[in-house]
C-alpha cells in the first residue's frame, strides 16, 4: 500500500485559482470565491439580531436547568 502524500496549503490554494481563472476567467473566479461570504455574513447578522432579543437570565437557566 502506497503512502498518500498531501501538497502544501499554499500550492492547494495557488493550483485552485489557477484552475479557477483558466476556467472562469478573473472576474467570475473572485465572484465564486466570495459567493459563501456573502452567506456567512448573512447568517452571522441573523445571529446578531437573535442575540438582540435574548432575555439572557432566561435562557442560561433553560440551558443550565438541573
């Protein structure tokens, strides 16, 4: 059985976007890069406004209920 031999981060990421541009072009590449940012983002104001409306004497005694 061989052994499996992995590539750097740095050569990973340089070879992807390589991958990316060659079949994307520029724009389009950035424009898949940040697609899941603007999900991420999304979902971290989601979180914020949640946090807003916590009553947190409330919900510590629902999550540390003996």
């Amino acid at each position: 059985m061989s052994q499996a031999k992995y590539m750097s981060e740095e050569v990973v990421i340089k070879k992807a976007m390589n991958a990316l541009i060659k079949e994307l072009g520029p724009v389009e590449a950035l424009r898949f890069i940040n697609i899941s940012k603007k999900k991420r983002l999304e979902s971290v104001m989601r979180h914020r406004k949640w946090q807003k409306l916590l009553d947190n004497e409330q919900f510590l005694a629902e999550v540390f209920e003996n």
